[in-house]
C-alpha cells in the first residue's frame, strides 16, 4: 500500500512540472504576416499569446519582483561604527559573573 502511494506521488508531482510544457507544445495559433506594399488596408490588433511566450525562470529580476519596497526611515537605521561604553562601577560587576560551578 506504502508503494503504491509513492508511486502515485512521484507520478502526480511529475505530471506536475511537465503540463505546462505539454500545454505550450499543444497549443497552436495562427500567426498573421502582412505582405502588402502598395495597397491601402487597415490591420486588426492581434495581442500576443500568454501561452506562447510563457517561459520558466529561475530568478526573479527587479521588474519581476512581487515585493514591496518597504522604504528606510531615519528611526529605523542602525549605525554600526556606534560606541558601545560599558560601566566600570562596582554596583554592577556582579551582573559579569556566570553562575557557580563546581568541577
């Protein structure tokens, strides 16, 4: 039973990454080119197929990008060249020690 599941599984995410390429070599249109020069005629709008010029990408380019630009405000910026200054007082040096240990 374990088998057949994995079997099935393995066909599904196969079947999967292959329609759309089953799907584009399937799908047919009839391009129209013009090969008149003198005469006068009035062509119709033929927009361009989705499915004809789908490509697969394996990045994502800054026109492509889903994302909003979320913008840097003067409160959000960090500087790392700060100043760290720690306290040398007495008060809080036991705030350095670790717990006992025994060895």
């Amino acid at each position: 039973m374990l088998k057949l599941f994995r079997n099935s599984i393995s066909i599904l995410m196969i079947g999967t990454l292959f329609l759309p390429s089953i799907v584009k070599l399937e799908h047919h249109h009839d391009h129209f080119v013009c090969n008149a020069k003198t005469e006068k005629h009035v062509h119709d709008y033929h927009e361009k197929c989705q499915v004809c010029s789908f490509e697969f990408s394996f990045f994502l380019t800054e026109e492509n990008s889903l994302l909003p630009e979320k913008p840097i405000t003067q409160s959000a910026f960090i500087n790392p060249f700060g100043i760290n200054t720690f306290s040398n007082s007495f008060a809080y040096s036991f705030q350095l020690r670790g717990p006992p240990v025994s060895i």
